[in-house]
C-alpha cells in the first residue's frame, strides 16, 4: 500500500469537474481571429530579481502562462561520482504548481516535468560558460504557476533571464519559441487550447508541435523538440518561423535583465549608456 | 558559616533532578569584605552566573574537601580524559587503529603506543581485539586518543588483552561502584571462586574464571547486583556459593 | 475496550461534585529503564493512554546531520496502526523543540540524540503523554538538561467547562483541545497546541491550570527517580 | 548509527560455550526465554515479551473493495517494522535485508498457511471486503525477532475484533462496538514460527537464539507450524548445509514449542477475555510490573482550580493595551491591495504583474514598454498599441 | 550614513561581473572603488543619479529606512566593511546589538510587520487564487475544485486538502524531493486553522449525501521565504477560499450521474476570517513580529497566534523553542487582534475593488 504519508490525503480518486460538463454546455474553443495575426507572438512580460532568497530569478507572463523561475549556485557539487570535475554542472528542475492547469497535477513530479526539465536542461547547457564553474554546480528552478501553452519555450527564456540576473556568465542569453502547425497553417506561440489537438491522437497530416531554442546572438540553435508527424519542408519553415519568434521577444529580455542590473547597482553615470546590451560577449 | 557548603551539605546523599538549582548569595560579612569560597563541580552539576544547576537525575556525591558530583546509573559513555577503558579494536588504518569505546565518535590509538613498540616492531593488534587504553585527549570538540602505555613508557596492565574469558555490559554507575578502592561488590564476589576482572569506565567489563560456567556465573550476579542493596546481594551471593559448590 | 474504561470513568465522575470532577489528572505511572538495547527509555501511562519511549545518545552522527557547535536531535513517533503521517511530523517537530531547548546540546557537538516514540495506546492527551514519556527518557539515558518538562493537554467542552487530561471521548466531544508543555524551572510554556476556538480568559484559565498540574507531574518524576536511586546508599 | 562491534573474545568465547552446551542466560539447548503477552486495552493489540526481546502488534481493519482476482475473499495484509528503538542499526525507512526476511517470512507463515478464513471477510461480493491489516512493531531486539514477531500477529488476530455489519442492498451500516458486539475472525490453526540457530558449520545448534548468539551463527532455520503438527513454512537461511536427520530433529522439537506457546497463547487470551467479562482492570496500565524499582503509579488527582479565574484575568487585565491604531490599506490595483509600508520588498511596489501586467508588447518589431513606475527608462514607441492594450485591461 | 553600503557593495559586485565583464574585468574594479568613495561620503551619489531608495537592492531592504537606524551609534561608528562582517560572522551578536535597541536590521520596531500586499483572482485555472507577499515572502495558493464520493464516516460532508509546498525554487535552504518537516508541519497547521475556525462547513460541500461532494484541494506554494510563512499562508488560504467559485453540480436523477454547469457560479460561504501573526522570542525575553528568515533561524522560539474577527483564537502554536510566560503571551495576543483587523481591512478592500470593477 503506497501512499504519500508526507502530505495531508484528500479522497482515492477525485474528477475534474470538466468531466461532468453537459455537451451543449462545454465552452467552445476559441479561435485567434481578430485578437492576433496566426505569426504574433503574445505579448509577454518579463522581469528580473524578484526572488529576494535566490542568486537569480526571473518572472515571465506570457498571455496567460505564467512561469516563474529561479538560479542557485554556483555551489558545491551534490552527487561526487561525476566523472568530469573540471566543468561545472546545470541541474534543472521543471515543475507545474498543482493548479496550473484546467486538471489539477499532482505534487508529485510526472514523467512529463521530468521530460521537460531534461529537455530545459539540455536547451540552457550549450548558452552557460560551465567551464567557468568547476567542481560546482548551478541550479535552476522553474515552477510554471499558470499553464496557457508554449510553457517549455517560455520556460527557456525564463531561466536563461534567471541565470543572467544571477550574474552566472554566459555565452548567448537562451530564447524559447514554440510553433503549432495544423494542416496548412501554423500558430506562433500557440496557447493551451490551440496545443490540444487532434495530432496527438494520431490524426491528420501536418500535425505537431515544434519549439526551439536560440541563442539570438549567435544565431545558433541550442534546442529542438518536435512532437507529431510533419513533412520536411514544413518542419524546415517552422524551425525558421520560430527563430523569428524568438529574435521578436529579444529585445523583451534585453530589456528586463537591464533594468534589474540598474536597479541593484546604478553604475555611475558615464557608464550607463556605454553598454547597452548585457550580454554581448566576446 | 560556610553558606555555599551548607546548601550543598543538606543534600548529600538526596536524589537529585535535572533543573534543581543552589543558589549562592554570597555572604556579606560585616566588614563588607567578601569571603571566597570555592567549591568544585563535578559531572551532573554546572555553574550557571551565581548558581549551580544541576543537569542529570541521580545522588548527590561529595569529596573532601569540596568536590560535588552527581552520581548517575546512565549507560552511554562519554570520554572523559585520564579514564581507562576497554576498547575493541575496529579497523587499522595508517599508523593509528579506530578503537569502539562506546562513545559517539571513535578513538584513535597509535601504533606506537604501545609497550616496547617501534616502527618496526609494531603491535600485534587483530581487528576485533579488545584493548584496555587510557584517554590522554578527550573533550567535546576533538577525536578521542587512547594510549596503552603510563608516561613512563611502560604498559602498567594497559594494552591488548582478552583471548578468553567474556566481555559484557553494564550501567556506568555499577562500573564506578565496582571501581571504588573498597568496593564491596568485588569483595563479596571474591568470595565464591577466583576469578579475572577487568573494569573499564565505559561500562565493559570483562571476565574469566577457571570455567565457563564459573565466568557465566559472575557475569549474571555482576549483571543483577546493578539494583540490589548489600544485604540482598550477600544472601544471593551466598546462596551461588553453596549451590555451586 | 473503551467502553468498560469509559463506563469506570462514569462512575467515578457521578461520585465527585461536577465542577470537582473535571480536573482530575487521571492515574499514571511509569517505567524506565524497561528496554535493553537504547540508552535510556520509559513507558509513561495516563489512564490508558500509553507510550514507549527510547532514546540513543549522544551517539554518531550522519554526517548530512552534523552540526559542529551542538548535538542533532531527532524525534520519531511511531503510530501504532500504519505509517506516520503528516500529523505525527507536526507533533515530531514539538517534541523534538522542546527536547532541544531542555538539552544541554553545546556539551556533545557533532553527535546526535534520537528519541523514538512508540504509541502503545492512545486515550486521549497523546502529545502530553508523549511528553512525559520523552522527558523520563531522556533522564534515564543520563542526558545533560538545564530543565525538566511535562505536558499537559486540557478540553474545554461545548458548556465551557475545562477537563483536565481528557480521555478520547471527553477529546471528541469537546470544542477545544489545548496541550501545552511546562518547564520545570520557571512554570512557564513551552509547547501550545490548540484546535478549536476558545477566547482569551479561556487560554489564560487553562495555562494556569496546567501550570498547577505540573507541579504533581514534576513531583512524580522526583518520587520515581527516588525509588529508582533507593536501593544504592 | 553503528551497533557494538562483536570482540573476538565475546566470538570464541560464545562458541566454545556452545560446545560445552552453555548458554549466556543458563538455558538449556531447546529453551526457550520467558515469553510475556500482554493485551491492550483495545482488541487486536498486544505486545510479546521473549527475554529482552519485546514486539508491539496491532490488527486493525477497513472495508476495501477486494482485489479483481478474488472478488469473494478479504486481503490480509502485514507490515513488521523495525523501529529505531530496537537497535542504534536500524534506521527508519530503510529497507535492510533482514526487515524483507522477516517480512516475508510473516507473510508465508499467517497468509500463504491460510490460516485465516479470509472469505468470511467479504461483505459484498466484489464491492466491498474487510482488509486486515496487521503491524507488528520490534520495539527491543535481542534475538529471535522472528518467532516473537509470530506469536505476537498470531496473539493480536486472534483477540481481534472486526465491527458487525449489516447489509441491505447496496448499503452497508458498520455498527460501533456499543451497537452490536464485534465479531473474532475466524481462525482455522494457529501457526507459528520457530528459529534454530546453527554453529560451527552446523555440528551444533540452539533454539530461540539471542542477540549474541545470532551474531556468530552460521545458519538458520525457521519452521512454522501448528500444533497439529502441520507444518506451514520452512526456511533455511545462511547457505549451510543440513541432514535429512537434523531437519526431522528441528521439526520434532519444534512440534513441541508450538503446542506449549499456542496453550500460553490461549491461557493469555482466556485470561483477558475473563477480566474484561468481569469488568476488571486490564491493559498495558495493569500489566506494569508494580514491584520493580524503576517504576511507579500514582493514583488519580485532583488539580487545585479554585484560583484559577482569577490568575486568568489578572493576565488579561493587566496585559490590555489601547487599541492601536489599524493602519488602512491602499490600493494599488484592481484585485491587489497593500497595507503596512516602509520597507520594499524585491518584488517591488511598483509591479503587480499577477494582475495587471504591464505589457511589453511586441506585435511589431519595435520594442514598446508601458509601465506605471515612474522611472525615466519608459519607452513607448506605439501610443496606440498602448491605449488597447489599457482598455482591454479594463473589460 | 555607515550601514548603507554594505549591502549595495555586495550585490553590485557581481553585478558589474555581469555587465562588464566581456569587455575587460578592470572596468569592474575602477567602477567599484568609485561607488564606495562617492557614496560612503554622502548618499546623495546613488540618488542624484536617479536611482531613488523605492527601488531598493535586491539583497537589503536595509537601504530604505536608513534614518531611523541613526541612534544606533555602534553601527554608525563602525567602518562599513566591518559592519559587513560583522554581520556574516556574529549574525547573533549583530542582531541582539539592534535589539538592544529597540530596533531591527532592516529598520523596523519590534512589532512592526512588514509591508504585506494581497492580489487576488490572477490564475486564470485554478477556481480561487490569491498571492500574498510579506515583505520578501511571497506565497500564492489555488484552489482547484474536483467531484468525489463522500468519506464513508461522514456521508453529508466534502473534504478541504491543504497543502504547503516549500519548493527548492524559495530557497537554498529546501532540497527538491518530498516535503520536509517544515512544509510538513506547516501543512497541518493550515488543517488545523480550517478546522478550529470552522472557516468552511463541510456540509456546504456535499452535494448529494453519499454520493457526490467536493473536495476542494488548497495548494499552497511558497515562491520567496523569507520568514514568517506561516501568516502569509492563512491570508493566501482565506483570499483564495474566498475567491473560489464553484460551478453548480447536480445529480442527474435519470441517470444517476454528476452533471456540472459552469456557467451558474456561486461563492463559498466563508463562516470565519481567521489572520494569523507570528512572533520570534530572542535570547528568552524579546519578542519581536513578522520574523524574516534569518530572524528565525536565529531565534530561540517561535509563535503563532491566530485569532478571527469576533476576537476569539482559533490557535495558539508554539512548536516548542524556549519558554514563554503567560504574561508575554498574552501580549502576543494583544498583538495578533490588532493585526487581524488591518487583515481583515485589506481583504475587504481587495474583494471590493474586485466588485465594483464588475
């Protein structure tokens, strides 16, 4: 008989109430047309610092998704058996506060955050100088407090904001950007109901999910993951149309991370205009 | 007249409880000049300002001319410098052996600190072996260290011992009964049959009589005289004799 | 099973005067030194309510655990039927607070102190039994400690009337359930746990109350220790 | 924590013992250490004395729907915890190799003997069944956990009550013990287990062994069985080898020291049952051995209440303080309030982002910031982009 | 102005790392000697420049109430860097020097709390939410309505599940993994409050006796913790409950199965309003309010009152620590009542914003 002896225990089983909905009373899915073109991103907010406890943290708000995340570290490494000591270590954890989606999660971290924290993981990794890090190890934290789609791509952005406000150098700041296609048309920055869709049943042609990350600088794509079934040239346009995206909510970020650097420690005037980009490196 | 001796006096003997406190005001003699006494506090009592506390349930003890101490029946050891114990030996490693003294850390015991021995001619000390040592570093915030050897170098009954006879357990406060100049348990006990004893501080004591059966039955009456006053345990004792005789 | 100690109680109660009645400290006793392997241990009995305490220390120490300047203390409380739950943690987290502030812990550095608590049967006034049979304890196991503490539990039922000690039934009945841990230096409070509402004269009567009610229990720890010391001149 | 290292001299000395048929306590060979049960107050809960080994069990119950396999039958469940009381080696939550021997061993021993009629558990078939569940507690170990931890599941079931129920329909009423008397299980047979302890390569052997003695065994072998003589598990552990001759031997004596421990079982359980018929005095509170010196009773007292108002509203009373004045809270949006001020925290009074995000939008490719702070860093490129987004906001 | 500094050095050294340091470390290293010169002569330097004191640093919320720290003459006297130190190596020692006092590090008298803010309704999918920050701590709770049968030993009930979550994210000092003994203990604190302050019935949550009832899951997740999580976690709880609407739930009497209407709405009953206040106990006899984290990792005990709006407690929790007389405790209460009203003052207000804006 497992159980959770560490939480207070409600019912076995509990449902949703969207189980129950009478079908002529189930909400209709909405559609983008006059609120935004099919290519726009949504409009988002960032900022930086607002975790008082942590090295560096960052809060993004994207429509409705709302993820907030946040950097430990350097400090000393936890697990000792890593073979390669000369380089430090990123370690993400990825999790969905239990209300943040129309189905309550549970507090126990599902095979989905683990997926997405080893995907963020491995999205960040190629933007952080770890070399600069040895026997040490970095960790990022992402709790997304309100699930309305593109949360792995906002999530990058997020922590990479986090991680540039932690003071943690880096060679590029990391973007995220995901890309619904549906038959002939694709949706930027797609929200939670237009993610859900019949590709994940395993109809229809053209159907999935792409979401890339970029170091924008660089230009160089540090992330990948598709989900779905998509013809080459498709997939092609779409990895294009999501570099886009992620160059569109550059200066975003750009501007959050500066405005938390002047605000911890105004430096004085005649430096102030002379950098204008945090993060332009080498 | 003596104030700070007088609160302590009235209570030899008593019961003590954790929390009890002797408060001393100093006494103000008329000429205004303050008299200094001194007293020493002893395990179980601690000064605290301008009182004593006492820390651990048991009797009041006391010592000419001015020692004080609680006596306690507890069971875990605590290194205490100077105290002889009986250690077992649990790893060697580098020159010094880690040595299980009942204590919250181990004991370290060099390899040199023993009788006779060099660099070259090192011990023959077993994993499992049992060692009577003697505390020459023990205090909270440092590893305890063992020697088997008296400052002269000699052995003085220390060192490595035990090929037969049985080790056992018993409280603290049996082990500093048994360890009294004139205990009177051991004298009691001498009277059934000869036997070897070897008493540490840490509670382990360790027999061998001519028999197994003898060495058992010294085991059980030192293990059962924790609890008895003098008269039960000399009709016990006295019983044992005749039956085993 | 409860019912026969409960039919007992009602005897007893319609006897006494009502107002006499609700504050009785129902008997109790205890064991120590029963277990032969922990360092100390006790069983403490109030009525039926029953627990078995055993403490280690001051013994090694993980070292994820060590504190340089002072011993960890570790408090489990074993419930008798499953595994413990959130609420034993709750309950953990007092005792071992309050075991932390009675214990002298800068004496024994890098070490640790583990009480466990096994509840053997639980008919009302668990936490303050839990208490008591931690405090006998840890005396038993000869632990360094500034103070002695005890505890007490206290209902007020649904008329207002304060039940000292109560049994599981006069618990469920009741409108408020507070237990509180007194030291045995200044009588002051050292654990409050309360559920239920109540208002301040409320809180006030039941401190008291408790604060007098120590006294007999801190009496018993003497008179046990008493006896158990008697037998060595 | 670690436990005491074994010394060579206790090993050799212990063995040779064995050789000349002495044991540390002065038992013989085939002893067994005093064995104490005491019931509790509540049914289904007693605790095993066996020397200085000591073993806390309680039966307890539920309804559960049953398992899909067996729709007509009640699950047993056991659970024996090793609890960090016993000994400094045990540490709480680890599954160490002798918690899962003895588990299992408990398991095959009371469930797989099916010594327990466990379709007299079922309430409605493939709805609803009484799950038994069984946690046996070691709360003092010196030897031979396994055959106490037996005599103390078979104890408690035995004495276990399970609450009448009664059916009617699809409903179930569980009546409490005023109600209606609870119901014993049905037993069948009483298994139990018992351990012999083998040395020197099996050339010797000793029942119910303790601590010590376990420490320099080389062998073990559990036999559980009833005092019809059947037998329900056997086990040897330790990899030694063992004759046809010395398992016929095991089995005899073990047929003997379950027939006296089943009647001490039964007489424990007699002698409960008639105290409680009497309406006298039982429970672990009565069970405490009032002669020795390490314990003590005291009889019911009063508390001294007669001051106690007063004590009360003297604190009240005298800690009453003029009602300081309520500081008011302000506003900052809609939805978001604030009250106390002075310090700012990280987050800043100036960002209600939960609620009213200020928008950095990006429709075009120009960046446009909009914020209520007054810094001079305000950039908006787009005034009307700005004034939608605003009136949006206030829908 | 001594004590100012401290903190602003720290937090721009690594800062200027940051920005800098691609170009070449040096700039780092004039910048920095700058600012400690400018500033540690006279404050005007950050604030000529624009950067007023409401923006304060990340690290020290010390900055913004420097004058009243101004009779602290021992601080004052001391050269800034050793303040720093001072501060790193006896934090004790630093903190009893304020309280002796009367004061605290970050400014504030001993029962002053800090700024606390509410916002309520911003997660969209969750049936209620509220997110309540006391000074640096910040807590958000929601409540995720879902259907069940009744517990069978109460068939006319629904059930409440709170939880508290103390994620690695708040701070370095929560591990990920299972909770701990804080979030553990902090958890069925909550329970209990819901409980003793009979702040929902039950009952208002069964929908069809032994068939179909709510249960209303409550989590509650710490995002910063700085202290004193245990206030902010009843104002999220009750902000939240509050907000909570739940859609109508029927049971189909043809059918016999749940039907749920999401577009008929309705509001919990909220019978109490339960705030809670928390109090640290320094060296035995100083009690001080609305501890931060250091503050109570430096404390002896720790206390919590919590008390509804007619003035009765709902909870006394003192979780062991050092002893406290009935007296002090009493003042503690004296306190907690006054703290509930402004509460209660800043619930209201939020929930009327919310209705006029309707």
């Amino acid at each position: 008989m497992p159980v959770d002896t560490k939480r207070i225990r409600g019912p076995e089983e509990s449902q949703s109430p969207l189980f129950f909905l009478s079908p002529d009373k189930a909400p209709k899915a909405s559609s983008r047309q006059g609120v935004r073109g099919n290519g726009e991103v949504r409009p988002m907010f960032a900022r930086c610092g607002l975790i008082s406890q942590a090295k560096g943290s960052a809060y993004l708000e994207a429509g409705n998704t709302k993820i907030i995340c946040s950097v430990y570290g350097p400090r000393e490494i936890e697990r000792k058996d890593e073979t390669d000591m000369k380089s430090g270590r990123l370690v993400c954890d990825f999790r969905l506060a239990p209300f943040s989606c129309s189905k309550r999660g549970a507090w126990i971290q599902g095979s989905e955050e683990r997926d997405l924290s080893q995907t963020l993981l491995e999205s960040l990794q190629p933007g952080v100088c770890l070399h600069r890090y040895p026997r040490s190890q970095i960790e990022v934290n992402v709790m997304v407090l309100e699930n309305d789609g593109s949360i792995l791509a906002h999530a990058v952005t997020c922590a990479s904001m986090a991680l540039a406000d932690g003071g943690i150098e880096m060679y590029d700041v990391v973007l995220g950007c995901t890309l619904r296609q549906n038959g002939n048309t694709c949706l930027v920055d797609p929200s939670y109901s237009e993610e859900c869709g019949s590709w994940q049943e395993g109809y229809g042609e053209n159907q999935g999910c792409v979401t890339v990350a970029l170091l924008p600088n660089l230009n160089q794509v540090s992330g990948l993951n598709a989900d779905g079934e998509m013809r080459e040239d498709t997939l092609a346009d779409a990895v294009r149309t999501c570099m886009d995206g992620c160059h569109k909510l550059y200066p975003v970020l750009q501007q959050a991370v500066t405005r938390a650097v002047k605000k911890k420690a105004p430096p004085p005037e005649k430096y102030t205009f002379t950098c204008h980009s945090p993060q332009v490196l080498f | 007249m003596d104030t700070i001796h007088a609160c302590f006096k009235e209570k030899i003997g008593e019961v003590l409880l954790p929390g009890d406190v002797f408060s001393f005001r100093l006494p103000e003699s008329g000429d205004g000049s303050i008299k200094s006494e001194k007293i020493i506090c002893g395990p179980g009592l601690r000064r605290n300002g301008e009182e004593v506390r006492v820390c651990k349930s048991g009797i009041l003890r006391h010592k000419q001319p001015n020692m004080y101490w609680i006596d306690s029946q507890q069971r875990r050891y605590v290194p205490a410098k100077g105290e002889s114990v009986i250690g077992i030996v649990t790893t060697k490693s580098g020159d010094v052996f880690k040595v299980d003294v009942g204590g919250s850390e181990q004991a370290s015991l060099s390899y040199l600190a023993f009788e006779g021995a060099t660099k070259r001619n090192r011990p023959n000390v077993q994993v499992g072996d049992l060692v009577y040592g003697q505390f020459t570093i023990a205090n909270k915030d440092m590893e305890p260290e063992l020697v088997c050897i008296d400052s002269c170098g000699r052995a003085n009954g220390m060192g490595v011992f035990g090929a037969d006879g049985l080790l056992f357990k018993v409280s603290l406060g049996l082990v500093r009964r048994l360890l009294a100049p004139q205990s009177e348990i051991i004298k009691d006990l001498e009277k059934i049959f000869p036997f070897e004893l070897v008493v540490g501080m840490n509670g382990r004591v360790w027999v061998k009589a001519k028999t197994v059966q003898q060495t058992l039955i010294v085991t059980n009456l030192l293990e059962t005289s924790e609890n008895m006053t003098s008269q039960q345990r000399q009709t016990l004792f006295k019983r044992v004799a005749e039956g085993s005789l | 099973m409860t019912r026969m100690s409960a039919t007992r109680g009602l005897c007893m109660r319609t006897m006494m005067e009502l107002d006499q009645s609700c504050s009785v400290l129902r008997e109790y006793g205890s064991e120590q030194s029963l277990l032969s392997k922990p360092d100390g241990s006790s069983t403490f009995v109030q009525g039926d309510t029953s627990i078995l305490a055993g403490v280690y220390g001051p013994a090694e120490v993980k070292v994820s655990k060590e504190i340089y300047d002072r011993a960890t203390v570790e408090v489990l409380i074993q419930p008798k039927m499953g595994l413990p739950g959130v609420r034993e943690r709750a309950r953990e987290q007092c005792v071992r607070e309050t075991c932390e502030a009675a214990l002298l812990l800068t004496l024994h550095p890098r070490s640790s102190v583990t009480v466990v608590l096994q509840v053997i049967h639980d008919d009302g006034s668990l936490l303050s039994c839990c208490l008591n049979a931690a405090c006998m304890a840890l005396m038993d196991a000869g632990l360094p400690m500034s103070h002695l503490f005890c505890g007490v539990t206290c209902a007020i039922s649904k008329e207002g009337q304060i039940i000292i000690d109560p049994t599981a039934r006069q618990e469920k009945e009741c409108r408020a359930l507070l237990t509180f841990a007194i030291d045995s230096a200044e009588c002051n409070v050292l654990i409050s746990s309360t559920t239920g509402s109540f208002s301040v004269q409320e809180l006030q009567q039941c401190i008291a109350i408790s604060q007098k009610a120590s006294e007999q229990i801190f009496q018993f720890y003497r008179d046990s220790v008493k006896r158990r010391y008697s037998k060595i001149q | 924590m670690r436990d005491t290292p074994l010394s060579n001299c206790e090993r050799r000395f212990l063995l040779k013992a064995i050789e000349e048929k002495k044991r540390l306590d002065g038992r013989q060979t085939y002893d067994y250490r005093n064995i104490k049960i005491t019931f509790g107050t509540d049914y289904g809960c007693c605790i095993v004395e066996l020397g200085r080994t000591r073993v806390l069990c309680q039966v307890s119950c539920e309804l559960v729907p049953p398992k899909d396999s067996r729709p007509t039958e009640g699950i047993m469940f056991f659970n024996l915890e090793l609890s960090p009381m016993a000994s400094p080696a045990f540490e709480p939550n680890r599954q160490s190799e002798l918690l899962v021997m003895l588990n299992r061993q408990l398991e095959r021993c009371l469930r797989n003997s099916k010594c327990i009629d466990t379709e007299s558990l079922c309430v409605v078939s493939g709805e609803k069944v009484w799950q038994i569940r069984v946690d046996v507690h070691v709360l003092n170990h010196d030897g031979n956990l396994m055959d106490a931890a037996s005599i103390a599941a078979i104890s408690a079931l035995s004495h276990f009550r399970r609450p009448d129920v009664a059916i009617q329909g699809r409903d179930i009423t569980v009546f409490s013990p005023e109600e209606r008397d609870p119901i014993p299980l049905s037993i069948y047979h009483m298994p139990i287990c018992v351990s012999f302890a083998f040395f020197l390569q099996g050339s010797y052997l000793l029942v119910d062994p303790c601590e010590q003695e376990e420490r320099v065994k080389d062998g073990l072998l559990v036999i559980a069985m009833n005092k019809h003589r059947e037998i329900c598990s056997i086990q040897s552990s330790g990899g030694i080898m063992l004759l046809k001759d010395q398992v016929l031997r095991c089995s005899k004596i073990a047929s003997v020291k379950v027939s006296e421990i089943t009647e001490l079982i039964n007489k424990a359980l007699e002698n409960d049952k008639k105290i409680r018929k009497e309406g006298g005095k039982f429970g672990f509170a009565e069970s405490m051995p009032k002669e020795r010196i390490t314990t003590l009773k005291r009889e019911e007292a009063p508390v001294e209440m007669a001051d106690v108002k007063e004590t009360a509203n003297e604190i009240v009373n005298r800690t009453e303080t003029p009602t300081e004045v309520v500081s008011s809270p302000v506003l900052v949006a809609m939805g978001t309030a604030q009250v106390g001020e002075g310090i700012v925290n990280s987050w800043g009074l100036d960002e209600d982002e939960e609620d009213e995000p200020q928008t950095e939008d990006t429709k075009t490719d120009d960046v446009m910031v909009i914020s209520d702070s007054e810094e001079e860093e305000v950039v908006i490129l787009n005034e009307e982009a700005q004034k939608s987004t605003k009136l949006s906001k206030r829908k | 102005m001594g004590v100012v500094l401290n903190y602003g050095i720290n937090s721009y050294i690594s800062i200027v790392v940051l920005y800098f340091q691609s170009h070449r470390n040096t700039y780092a290293d004039v910048v920095i000697t700058k600012h400690i010169i400018t500033a540690g002569k006279e404050q005007a330097a950050p604030q000529s420049a624009g950067w007023e004191t409401a923006l304060a640093p990340l690290t020290g919320a010390e900055d913004a109430r420097v004058t009243s720290l101004r009779h602290c003459s021992l601080h004052a006297a001391l050269p800034n860097i050793m303040a720093a130190g001072f501060k790193t190596a006896e934090p004790l020692e630093y903190h009893r020097s304020f309280l002796k006092e009367n004061c605290r590090p970050d400014g504030r008298e001993l029962g002053e709390f800090r700024p606390t803010t509410l916002n309520i309704s911003s997660i969209s999918t969750a049936d209620g939410s509220a997110l309540v920050k006391i000074g640096n701590t910040t807590v958000i709770c929601g409540i995720k309505a879902e259907l069940t049968m009744p517990p069978s030993d109460a068939p006319n009930k629904g059930y409440i599940v709170p939880n508290v979550d103390l994620p690695p994210l708040c701070s370095s000092r929560f591990r990920p993994g299972p909770p701990g003994e804080q979030a553990q203990s902090a958890s069925q604190f909550i329970a209990d409050v819901i409980e003793s302050s009979d702040l929902i019935n039950l009952e208002e949550l069964c929908i069809e006796k032994s068939k179909l009832c709510w249960v209303l899951y409550c989590d509650i997740m710490c995002l910063d913790y700085d202290g004193n999580l245990l206030d902010a976690c009843i104002i999220a709880l009750l902000a939240a409950l509050r907000n909570a609407q739940l859609p109508e739930a029927t049971i189909n009497k043809e059918t016999d199965l749940a039907e749920v209407d999401i577009q008929k709405k309705r509001h919990l009953k909220i019978n109490r309003h339960p705030v809670g206040s928390s109090f640290a106990v320094f060296d035995d006899s100083i009690i001080i309010v609305d501890p931060t984290a250091e503050e109570e990792s430096l404390s002896t005990a720790l206390l919590t009152v919590v008390t509804d709006e007619e003035d009765r407690l709902c909870a006394v929790h003192k979780p062991g620590g050092t002893s406290l007389s009935g007296e002090k405790l009493q003042h503690c209460i004296n306190r907690a009542i006054t703290r509930n009203k402004e509460i209660s003052k800043l619930v209201d207000k939020v929930f009327e914003s919310m209705k006029t804006a309707k």
